[in-house]
C-alpha cells in the first residue's frame, strides 16, 4: 500500500511538472519531495549540486558571448549555410542545430535558426514540418554529444572510475548521434511527404536584413572555442588513460566550472560589455529555469530511486544483462518525463552502474550504459517542450502542428528513429573503442 502512495506521489509531481511546464517542472519535483520525505516515509536524495554549477558557468559563458554579439554572429553563419544550398534544407537544418548545440553545450540555440528554416522551406515548397521537426530533435540529441553539457559532464563523471575517459565518452557520442541524424533526415525526405500543397516560388521568400555585428562579435566566438578545447584538452589530460597532468589539483568538474567561469570574464573584458546586463540575455534566463528543473525534478528521482535501490539492482542485473537494450528504453521512459537530460542521467545512471554490477575491477557491461546514453534525449515525446512549442508556433503554413493524440505531432517519428539509430550504431561502435 506504501508502495503504491509512492509512486502516485512520483507520477503525481511529475504530471504536475508537465501541466505547469517551464520552471514549474521543477517547482513540482520540490513538491515531490517533500511529499516523499514528509508524508510517505521516504529519505531525501541527493541534490545534484555538481549539474547545476555546471549548468551555471556553462550559461555565464554563453550569456556573455550572447551579449557580446557571438550568438548573433554564429546564426548569420548558419542562414548563410541554409540559404546558401536552399535545396538540402532537410540535411543542413539539423546539421546546424546539431552544431550550435554541440558548441553551446544548449538545445535553445535552434530558436534563433527556426525562422530562418521556415522561409528557406517554404521558397521550395517543402513542408516546414520536416526540417524543423529534424533540426528540433538535432538540437537535443546533440546534448549528449556536446563537450559542455551538464549531461555529457555527469555521464563522464560516473564512467571515468571505470575506465571510460571523457574523449572516449566523445568519440562514441558525436559520430553516432551525428549519423543517425543524417540517416534521419534521409529518410524522412525519401519515405514522408515533404511538398506543401500551395508552394511559393523562390523569388518570394524574403530576406531578413542582417543584424549590425558588434565590435566584439567574432572575438567572442574565438575566446569561447578556444576555452571548449581547453575544457576538452585538461579533461582528457587528467583521466586515468592519458594521465599528463599528475597529481590532479583541480578534479574535472571544477575544471569545467572554473574554466567556463574564465571564458565569461574574458569575454566581458576583452569585448568591453556590461556584466549587469547579462541578466537579461535570453540564454541566461533559459539556463536559470534550466537549473530549477534539474534541481526539483533530479532530486526527486534520485528520492525515490534510493529509496528502492536494492530491488531495483536486482531486477535490472537479470534483465539487463540478458536483454541489453531495455537500459535504452529505460532511459527514453524516464526522461521523457523528467523533461532533462541531465536529470535523467543523474537519477538512473548510478543505480544502473551499480545493478550491473559494474566496478573498476568488472568492466564487461560497461559499454551497455554507454551505448543507451543517448536515449536520454525523449524530450520530444511530448509535444510540450520548448523548443518543439516554438517550431510550431513559427510555421506559418500550419504543416508544424499537434494532433488530438499527443504522440501524433511531427517530432516523434523523427526522434524515434535518431535515437533508435543513435543506440543501435553505439552498441557497434562502444565495444570496439573500450
């Protein structure tokens, strides 16, 4: 009967999170938790202090190149890419989101391009349902394949013990999530219908005028690239398999917090901008109610999960280890409801490294964990998330729209295949590589 209380207190908190959407996920994992703990018996979980400093810095930094003019300099970039070859608009769309993600270590990047795909699609008459619902799903897969994600970093922190460096962990991510994308966007323009009913003829599509480029626009992007691959670089000089910096003063995460932290008073002093209206940056406000959801709904998860780790490790150590692809499935469940990557990977994770039995000493399961990684980006599933609202809310011509049975939108095929595809190359590739 407990049981059952605790389990509608979890669903329940997290339904709540759903229908209050944005910051209101994690306002309701708070909810839950006190819920859990005061009335229903259970030990509060860990808070994941480690995600949202990260999530911080790695927001300090964009918000400063944001500010500087960085962002806009790197939208222009990618509407030269996608007017430039306005016939492959279903290949770059993703392409450029996936970019911009993998950069910014943030989905919300693709809103600045949504426009732009909008028009590009509609002056050859495809729908824009296709490349925006690619390059919306681009965007997020691209989270777990991004070095400065809150994801990418907490998934290293739990693999490194175990032999899996930080490159390691890269080099799987990036070339199968980047391939199940393009194997996507193929088949999404062989096998559904892409023509709009109505096309406009080219000369019609409009040109937006360029925005006027900061001073300090390009000297943002270059301070902010250079510091990703000193992130990269000290990451992988410290791990256990490279080894070239002995003895580790500053441990990895609070590397990455520091030198992002870094990167933003670069970018303030040497671009000359204002540091007090960095608060009203769009990426700033994104990552800050991207910390209250991590916060709220990570901390409710690792609640209840503590709370029945031990039958948990023992269901998981039969099935997984017979039926590898059910971790997989597992995470897309879960995060498709905790609405994060990041809080995904911290609530279920560690309980899966631990059922699988897998330690420093016994390592043959290892590349299960990470060959699922990437099925931790189901935000897609319900037509609720940010990004996907903005996609429909852009399209002009309709074709981007939600239908009457919640799945039946536009973003759950595609991202049903990019992540099928993403685990099904990453349980080819993981074994050869660790």
């Amino acid at each position: 009967m407990l049981l059952t209380l605790q389990i509608l207190g979890l669903l329940g908190a997290i339904y709540l999170g759903v229908r209050l959407g944005g910051m209101g996920i994690g306002f309701a994992g708070g909810l839950g938790v006190v819920v859990l703990s005061l009335f229903l018996g259970m030990r509060p979980g860990h808070i994941p202090w480690d995600v949202i400093l990260i999530i911080m810095a790695v927001i300090g930094a964009i918000s400063s190149m944001q500010l500087a003019g960085g962002l806009d300099y790197l939208v222009g970039l990618a509407e030269k890419i996608l007017r430039g070859k306005p016939k492959y608009i279903n290949y770059l769309a993703p392409l450029v989101t996936y970019t911009l993600t993998l950069l910014a270590g943030t989905g919300h990047t693709a809103f600045c391009v949504f426009p732009v795909i909008v028009e590009v699609a509609k002056g050859q008459g495809i729908r824009p349902c296709r490349p925006l619902s690619l390059a919306a799903v681009a965007s997020q897969v691209a989270i777990t394949a991004s070095p400065v994600s809150a994801a990418v970093v907490a998934m290293s922190g739990f693999l490194e013990p175990l032999g899996v460096s930080y490159p390691t962990l890269l080099a799987i991510c990036i070339p199968t999530t980047l391939c199940a994308c393009l194997i996507t966007a193929f088949l999404v323009s062989a096998f559904l219908p892409n023509q709009l009913e109505n096309p406009l003829p080219i000369t019609n599509m409009p040109e937006r005028a360029p925005k006027e480029m900061r001073r300090g626009a390009k000297l943002s992007v270059l301070i902010f690239a250079l510091g990703i691959v000193a992130v990269v670089f000290y990451a992988s000089a410290i791990s256990k398999n490279v080894g070239w910096i002995k003895p580790v003063i500053l441990p990895r995460n609070d590397a990455i917090i520091a030198f992002m932290l870094t990167i933003a008073a670069s970018i303030v002093l040497a671009c000359k901008i204002d540091a007090n209206e960095l608060v009203h940056t769009s990426t700033f406000k994104a990552g800050l109610s991207a910390c209250v959801c991590v916060l709220g709904v990570a901390w409710l998860g690792d609640t209840f999960v503590r709370g029945y780790i031990e039958p948990i490790k023992a269901i998981a150590s039969t099935w997984l280890t017979h039926y590898p692809f059910l971790l997989a499935v597992g995470l897309f469940l879960t995060s498709m409801l905790l609405y994060s990557q990041a809080a995904t990977t911290k609530a279920i994770i560690p309980s899966v490294i631990i059922a699988l039995g897998i330690t420093p000493e016994h390592t043959q399961h290892v590349y299960i964990v990470v060959a699922s990684f990437v099925a931790v980006s189901a935000l897609f599933v319900l037509p609720t998330y940010p990004t996907l609202l903005g996609a429909v809310q852009m399209d002009d011509t309709g074709s981007t729209r939600i239908g009457k049975y919640i799945f039946d939108h536009p973003f759950f095929l595609p991202g049903l295949c990019v992540v099928s595809l993403s685990v099904g190359l990453g349980f080819g590739l993981a074994p050869l590589l660790i």
